[in-house]
C-alpha cells in the first residue's frame, strides 16, 4: 500500500500482470491508523511519509503477525519462515 493513486495502482498491476489488487491510500489515513506513517530520517533529513511494515491477514482479514519498521535485507526470508510456522 501507498499513497500512490488507485489509476497508478492499476496501471502498475497491469504492467506487471499481477493477478492481484495493489492497495492505494492517497489520503494516508489507513496508514497512519496502521502506524506505517509518520516521521523518518533518511541521511540526516526528517520527513514525514510511509513506514516500511509488513502485515500479514488471514483470509477473513484479522492480523496474524505485525512487522513494523522493516529492513529490506532478509526481511522476505523471515516471512516465509514465520508464514511456514503458522501452518
């Protein structure tokens, strides 16, 4: 999810022939609800804009596991690996 228009979203999904839905937020409102908005530091500059997280939802949509603050490196692997233990 992003903040990236719904247009965008698809265009990209398109693009790409995802069989899936690509979630937009333009107005930021989900994502600060989820706490993946806010303040962050890159290189000595604050600003405001998406936090890296991860959110994983069983099919009737209740949260299983909550990764906020991610780091890209690794961070795929660890899912699989938590997602393999909630089997």
């Amino acid at each position: 999810m992003s903040r990236d228009k719904v247009a965008s979203h698809a265009k990209f999904a398109g693009k790409l022939g995802l069989k899936y839905s690509i979630l937009a937020d333009p107005d930021t409102e989900f994502l600060q609800a989820l706490g993946a908005w806010g303040q962050k530091k890159l290189y000595g500059k604050v600003s405001q804009g998406p936090i890296r997280s991860t959110f994983v939802a069983a099919p009737g949509g209740k949260l299983l596991k909550v990764y906020p603050k991610v780091k890209a490196k690794g961070h795929a692997e660890q899912v699989l690996a938590d997602l393999a233990e909630l089997k």
